[in-house]
C-alpha cells in the first residue's frame, strides 16, 4: 500500500494529541482538520496512539479518504465509507 500521502506528526504534537484518558481508545479518532486556500488536512490518531496527517486521495491503512471538509473525513475502501466527525 503506498502510504506516501501520510506525514508524520512532530513529537510535541503527538505528545499533546496522546495525552492519557483524553480521548477512547480503541478506534480511529479523528483529532483535527486544518483547511488552507491551496489544500487541507486532517490529523488522525491511531488505536496504537499513533498520530499521522492526510489529505484528501490519502491512502492510509484505514482506508482511502474520499472526502475531507471543514468538519468531517470520509475514509473509504475497506468495506462501506466511514465518516469522522470533529468532537465538540
């Protein structure tokens, strides 16, 4: 699987975006979305308490993102799309 679309995340992010209890683990989270004139991004983190960008035609290990917008990602490909949705 090309995964070349995924940057990783700077360790004080990371840190910031794993901090205990904050959020379920267990699951895909869907921790930010940053959109620019040019291009977005959205920062996920991993059941592992991994954390990696994308963008929208990212592959990931989690799917596809097939669409990216101020307040959710579609991740398709695996089975049936799968949206996430900015908490709070």
């Amino acid at each position: 699987m090309d995964t070349t679309a995924i940057k990783p995340v700077n360790p004080a992010t990371a840190k910031a975006a794993t901090e205990p209890s904050s959020l379920p683990l267990g699951k895909l989270q869907l921790l930010g979305i940053v959109i620019r004139p040019t291009t977005s991004e959205a920062l996920f983190r991993t059941p592992e308490g991994e954390t990696f960008w994308v963008k929208s035609g990212s592959q990931t290990p989690y799917g596809k993102v097939i669409a990216l917008d101020d307040t959710s990602v579609i991740l398709g490909g695996r089975s049936r799309p799968q949206r996430f949705e900015l908490l709070g």
